[in-house]
C-alpha cells in the first residue's frame, strides 16, 4: 500500500444549519485511486470539495477538523488557495472547457500560475498535457480550433488536460463520465489507469462496475458519514458493514 | 438476502436461481439413492432409469448455466449476489459430476453376479450410505446458509475416505480368494471409487457454500483419511 497523501481527521461540513459531513476519517493513498460511492446527498461531492477548499466560495459553508496534504493542514486561514488548488486540480460532471481555443484552454493555467513564461515553454506544457490526457494525437492538427467544438468526451479529456498542466499532486474527478458514453467512458478509465501513476486520484461516481474498475481504494458515504473504507475488491465481494452490501447490491430502501 | 432489491425481478431472478440449484440438488440425492440401491439389491431392472434421471440433471446444469449468464449480464451482481450467482454455478457444476458417478455406478451393476456375498457388500453399503448423508447435509446447509453445518460436512469427509479404504480392502480380499472374481471385482473397486470421488465433490459443495455464506474460503486443508494418503 503506497503512503498516506491526504487525511481527513474528524471533518464536519455545515450549509448553514443543515449537517452535510459528520467525522469523517478518511486517508487517501499518494498515487492511487480512491473511488467514493454512495446515494445522492450522501456528501461524497462535499467531502472533495473540502481537499482543494472549494466549499470556500459557498458563504453559508463551514468547516470544522483538519484536512491535511503531505502533513500539512489545509485549512489554515494562511494558506494560499489558489496555490493549494495548483495542487490539487478538478474536474467536473459535465465537461465545462473555456469558450477559448484547445491551446488556449491548456495554456491558460500555467499562464496564470506564472509557469510558462515563452512561447516554446507553453508549447512544451499544452503538448505535454494534451499527451497524459490521451488527447494529443486527436487534436494537434488543430489547437486554435474552439475547445468546445470537440465531442464530449474530447472536451472531458481536454479538462483532464487543463488540470494537469499546471502539474498538480492530486487530481479530483466529480462524476467525471456521468455524461460521456461508454467509448468515451473507457478512454477516460483507461486514462485514470494511466494518470494515478503520477497523481493521487480522488473519483466520485455513481457507477458502481466504475468504482470497481478503476480505483484500489473505496469509501462508501450515506447521509454525511463515512459507513465503510476499505480495498475496492473486498467491499464489492464481500463488505463488512451491511449497509454498504445493501447499497451496492441495489436494496437500499 | 435480508433486505428485498430495489428491482423486484432482480430478486425472483436470484431465487429463481437458487431454486434451480436445490431442485437439481434434490434429483442427484434421488439418483444417488437409485443407484446404491441398485448395487446391493443387484438390481438390472433399474439402470435404464438411473441412466435417464442423468439427463435431467444434465438440463438442470445447462438451465442455470443459462440463468447465470442472463443475471451476470443484466444485473452484473456484487457482493453477495454474486457470491450467490458464482456459488451456483460451482455448485451445479460438482452436482452435475456427482450425477455422472453415479450413472457410472448404476451401469457396473450389469455385469454382476446376482448372487453376491453379503459380506462383500456391506462395508460398500456403510459407504452408500455416508455419502448420501454427507450429500443431504450439504444440500441442507445451502438452502438453510447453515456455515457451520457445511464445514462439518467438509470435515467429515475424511469418514468417506477411511470407509472407501475398508471397502477397497473387503473387495480386494474377496478377489484375491478366486480369481474367478476378478471382473466383477473389478467394476466393485470402481464402483468403490465412484462414491469416494462423489464425496470429493461434496466437499467442493461444502467449500462454496462457507465461500457464498462468508466471502472467505475454508482455512487449512481438510483432513483426510487413509485411502487418499496411501
């Protein structure tokens, strides 16, 4: 088992007054995938949102207990966001490319997060990142053509991309193929395959034959708490907690 | 299986499944019966059923194959239904086996002699008998999930393979008496093997279900009488 990258001690998250995580204990292995599962509301969503503090940006939002990356706390008011999310990269359900060029959604990043200062080193990063996200061969006749043109599953590769190229730790995948088909699916899970050897990979998915293919590592969340962790292949054989078995078997009532 | 599925026909399509299992466990018992009682009574009138009730296991066996592939691509189970979908398949196939012995069995009662010493049949008889117990307790223990009664069927087999072994031996004594005996005898050690191998099987049953029942397989090795560490 590889170390521990990200541990979760006793985290709670508030909307207000509503409860959305109670206690959650959870450590995250450095280059590996970890799948997260559970019913809808269940707080799979909140509790990545809490690794690159993205809750930030909802007012109502309150977080207690400690989240830490490599040791150290996340949570601290003196830590820089926006340097914790080169880190720690995102991407979402639905494919969500800027209404900018292939090139420029890539570049756009390391621009930004001054890593790429001449032409040729920017050059360097979009093709680099386009080649990890499986993209490259696909779209490098036409890199000032509009990212959004691409098919969706291009268009979710390509927000692979744009996450890896300002080269982060840790990747966060919400329901990344919940909208792709089931081509478009496998390249993304053979791309997951490939990636977690350079990153730790955190995936939120509905698809429970998903969460078996592709990570080594499960959670299973139901009403904010974490109900059962363990090895991917013992929780779908043979789970501990009997409410996990009854929520990947499909009883759940 | 406590709680019900979501999808109701998910559900009747596992116990439809498991049905199917204890059905054809039930006619391998039967035939298992048929043709022990065929070999003591010496009786030729029975073979062509026994041969017969074969066929019907063999379209059990190709039935719930057919059910298992169905529910492996509808409902791709996970955890203990698909331990309860695999298990089947396993235990099926060990059924299906058990039901060729003792075909094989029921075609060696032709070629013997009508008059046999009863002294050579009863240790065979003793052993008729303890695999066929050994077969309904396992039987019992699937459809009741009973854990610990299939491990006790699992470790007990270890009775089968000493009583195989005095069996052997009587059948070996009787030959070496006469050996005008030699081809009945013959088919008798055969016969003798049958139902040793038959146990083996039963064993496979037992590990399945401590298998379907726990999600871990039976530690150890299983203990083991005199024939198999000759």
């Amino acid at each position: 088992m590889n170390e521990v990258k990200i541990k979760s001690n006793n985290l709670n998250v508030f909307y207000g007054d509503k409860q959305a995580l109670f206690d959650v204990n959870l450590d995250l292995n450095e280059k590996e995938v970890t799948a997260l599962i559970g019913p809808s509301g269940c707080g799979k969503s909140t509790f990545i949102r809490c690794i690159n503090r993205m809750n930030d940006v909802i007012d109502i939002c309150k977080v207690t207990g400690n989240i830490e990356i490599d040791g150290v706390e996340i949570n601290d008011e003196n830590l820089d966001v926006v340097s914790l999310r080169e880190r720690v990269g995102m991407v979402f359900q639905k494919p969500n490319p800027f209404p900018k060029s292939i090139y420029d959604n890539i570049s756009y990043g390391p621009k930004i997060h001054g890593k790429g200062e001449t032409k040729s080193e920017l050059d360097e990063i979009v093709e680099r990142s386009l080649k990890k996200a499986a993209l490259w061969e696909e779209v490098k006749d036409r890199l000032d053509e509009p990212g959004t043109g691409l098919s969706g599953g291009q268009q979710q590769r390509l927000c692979i991309a744009r996450a890896i190229s300002v080269n982060p730790e840790v990747i966060l995948m919400d329901e990344p193929c919940s909208a792709l088909d089931p081509i478009a699916t496998a390249k993304i899970e053979e791309l997951i395959d490939e990636l977690k050897k350079t990153y730790t990979i955190v995936i939120v998915t509905h698809s429970m034959a998903q969460a078996v293919r592709v990570s080594q590592k499960t959670g299973f969340f139901h009403l904010g708490k974490l109900i059962e962790v363990g090895k991917t292949e013992k929780i779908f054989k043979n789970p501990d907690n009997k409410m996990t078995q009854d929520y990947i078997t499909g009883r759940f009532g | 299986m406590s709680n019900e599925h979501t999808v109701k026909s998910y559900e009747e399509e596992l116990q439809f499944l498991v049905d199917s299992v204890i059905k054809m466990g039930s006619l391998t018992e039967s035939q298992m019966v048929d043709s022990m009682d065929a070999i003591i009574k010496v009786d030729k009138d029975s073979i062509d059923k026994i041969i017969k009730s074969d066929d019907e296991i063999n379209k059990f066996r190709s039935k719930i194959d057919t059910q298992i592939m169905t529910l492996l691509v509808k409902r791709a189970p996970m955890a203990i239904d698909l331990r309860e979908t695999i298990s089947s398949l396993k235990i099926s196939q060990d059924l299906e086996r058990i039901g060729d012995l003792s075909k094989s069995n029921a075609k060696k009662v032709k070629p013997l002699p009508l008059d046999l010493p009863e002294e050579l049949l009863s240790n065979l008889k003793r052993l008729g008998e303890l695999v066929i117990k050994q077969l309904n307790d396992v039987l019992d223990s699937y459809v009741n999930k009973n854990y610990d009664k299939a491990k006790e069927v699992w470790e007990k087999d270890e009775q089968v393979d000493d009583l195989t072994y005095i069996a052997m031996e009587s059948v070996i004594d009787f030959l070496s008496k006469d050996k005008k005996n030699l081809d009945f005898s013959t088919h008798l050690i055969f016969a003798t093997k049958n139902l040793e191998r038959a146990g083996d099987h039963i064993t496979n049953i037992a590990e399945s279900i401590c298998y379907l029942i726990k999600g871990e397989y039976l530690k150890g090795s299983r203990p083991k009488g005199k024939v198999i560490q000759e």
